[in-house]
C-alpha cells in the first residue's frame, strides 16, 4: 500500500470522525429539547448553571476567607450539586443531563480523532541524530516518585555506554556546574532523568555548547516529556536514543538569564510555592496564604503588558515556551509545537466573586 492511498484512507477517516462530531454535539444540544421540553430544558439550564455559580462562588469564599466563614462556605460548595442532583432526580430528569454530557463527551472524543492528522501536520520535524560516543546523563532518584530505581534507569543507561551521576548526596548539587564540566571532560551528548526545573538547567548547558540533550521521563509529571511525544509511563524507552534517536529542533525560552523548558509563573502560585513551608505541607500552606493573596493584601502588585494589551493587577500570569492548546478539543492543554519561536501567556485575575465565576474564561495569548 503506497503513501498515496494511507492518506487518502486518513482523509476519509478524519471526515467520518468530523461528522460524527457535528452528530454528537447536535444530539447534546437536542437531548434537553426533545426528551425534557422546552420548559424542562429551561428548568435544566437555570439550575444546573445556578448550581454551578454557587458553587464556584462558595468555592471562592472558602480560599479567600478564614474561620467560620470558611468552613460555611465549603459547606455551601458541597451542598450545592447535590441539591441540584436531587432536584433533577425528583423531576425525573437525571437521565437527560447524563444523555447530553455522555453526548458532549463523544464529541470531544471524536473531534480529538478527527484533529489527529492536522496534528500530526504540524508536529516538528524530525532530524537525523549522530551517534554519541561519550554520552552524560544526570539522574535524580528522588524524582517521580523514585522513578530511577524503580526502571532501573542507571544500569540501562550504562549498558548503552552513558556516564551516569547520581543527584543523591545529602548537599544540594549545582547540576549547571556538573554538565558544564562534563563538557569540558568531553561529553558530547547531556541527558537529564529528573524534573522539568532540572531539565531546563541542563539543557541550556546543552544549547550553550551546541549538544544534543536527551530527555528522560523521570520527573512527577513530565509535562516536557509529554509535548515532546515521549512515554511518560516508561522511562526505559527514552533511553534508545542512545542507540537509536532522532533530533527534535525546540525553543528554548529564558527570563533573567534562567532557562525554562514549559513556562514561568508569577504571582499567587509563584508566591506559594516559594514558601519554604510549601514542601513540607502543601494544602496547609495554600490555605494559610491564599486569602491574602487573593484579596491583595500579600504578593506583588503584577502589571503585565501582551502585544497591545495591558492587564492590570492579574493575580496570576502563566508565560509558556510556545503556546497551549488550551482552546483546542484536542489540544488537552498540550503545545503541538514547540519551535515557533513564540511565547503563551495566560493571566487569571480573581480579585472578586464575580471574577472567581468568570475563571473559565481565562485571558490567553
């Protein structure tokens, strides 16, 4: 079967799978109407959109306040679906609401069928790799849960003839300072088994001397990995590329002169997690800071300045390496590309209920 007819039958793939998308979401939005009513479908829209409202808006409550009033509003959050479950269970109409989001739920899953090949045509291209003869490659094993031992990635590592360190010491180690004097020893391929922090520490020393950098699936959550197409539940197979691997040219972003491979974030989540408590106890931490956070009264005052536009005192700003898919059915948040030599932002700004509700539509860039 030639290149010619796998595309074709490709095509004609995408164009059921769309179609099924376009019968989908018709039947998601006719599920109400047809089986409730017109009264019945108005009734589903002003509770279940009340039920939601009040829920984020309880949800707000509870981050940015404290004692009593805290707690009441959880109370409210978690009261407030199950009154509307049971609204639609007593008017015999819990059926229809899981008919049409079982149906909104097909579509999304067809669409991401459907987006499969415009995807994959705008997926980077991929370059011949050279053999590496002295390959180096850090390894944390704290990361990903233990994710080194567990694969056993430094032993496969050595088998194909890498230099392996270990991040195991008691002492914190500067990994810059380690890759750096790996080249100067003659490494001509540097790898990373760890978190993205480290992978972008060592990948500009990567960039700096002109090497290939290898990255290996070892961190929490991987999200480098991921956009790259790699396996992120088995590390093992990111090490064939020391045997037989392929180049992916990507961007590399900086600010301050520190690299990042996925993005930088200021304000509330940055403020939290640089707390020195944050390790140790993470919701208690968030719960502690976050009404003054929130509310203004702790953090910095953040002005961020995209294109034309100016946003004034965001509470959060995301800039990313590349942007997310974060308006595509199939981009599931993911950057198709990482080589477009463009920056994502994305800015949240929740200074007050009304802005809390209005957080799924996030400004984007």
């Amino acid at each position: 079967m030639n290149e010619a007819t796998l595309a074709e039958i490709s095509s004609d793939a995408q164009r059921w799978w769309a179609r099924a998308v376009f019968v989908f979401v018709v039947g998601a939005a006719a599920a109400p109407v047809l089986l409730a009513g017109a009264f019945g479908t108005v009734a589903l829209l002003v509770v279940g959109t009340g039920g939601v409202v009040i829920t984020v808006a309880a949800l707000y409550w509870f981050l940015t306040r404290r004692g009593t009033l805290r707690w009441i509003s959880m109370t409210v959050a978690i009261a407030a679906p199950i009154v509307v479950l049971v609204l639609f269970i007593r008017a015999h109409l819990l059926w229809v609401v899981l008919l049409s989001c079982a149906c909104a739920l097909l579509a999304a899953v067809c669409a991401r069928a459907a987006l499969q090949g415009r995807t994959a045509d705008r997926s980077m291209p991929e370059h011949s790799a050279s053999p590496s003869h002295h390959p180096f490659v850090i390894m944390n094993p704290h990361s990903g849960g233990g994710k080194v031992a567990k694969f056993g990635l430094k032993h496969k590592a050595e088998e194909l003839g890498a230099e392996v360190v270990l991040l195991d010491g008691p002492d914190l180690v500067d990994v810059v300072a380690l890759a750096r004097q790996a080249v100067l020893d003659g490494a001509d391929l540097l790898g990373v088994a760890g978190g993205d922090g480290t992978q972008a520490l060592v990948a500009a020393v990567a960039a700096e001397n002109d090497l290939p950098f290898l990255v290996i699936s070892a961190g929490t959550r991987n999200h480098f990995a991921m956009d790259l197409g790699l396996d992120r539940d088995d590390p093992t197979w990111s090490l064939d590329a020391l045997s037989d691997g392929v180049e992916l040219h990507v961007d590399l972003g900086t600010i301050n002169g520190r690299p990042f491979v996925n993005n930088a974030s200021f304000g509330v989540y940055a403020e939290i997690v640089r707390r020195p408590d944050y390790r140790d106890d993470k919701t208690a931490t968030m719960l502690e800071v976050l009404p003054d956070l929130l509310t203004g009264h702790a953090g910095p005052r953040l002005e961020a300045q995209i294109g034309d536009s100016v946003m004034m005192e965001p509470q959060a700003v995301l800039v990313s390496n590349n942007a997310y898919g974060a308006g595509d059915l199939a981009g599931l948040s993911r950057r198709s590309r990482l080589d477009r030599g463009v920056l994502g932002a994305i800015t949240v700004s929740v200074a007050n209920t009304r802005q809390a509700v209005g957080l799924l539509r996030p400004h984007a860039y």
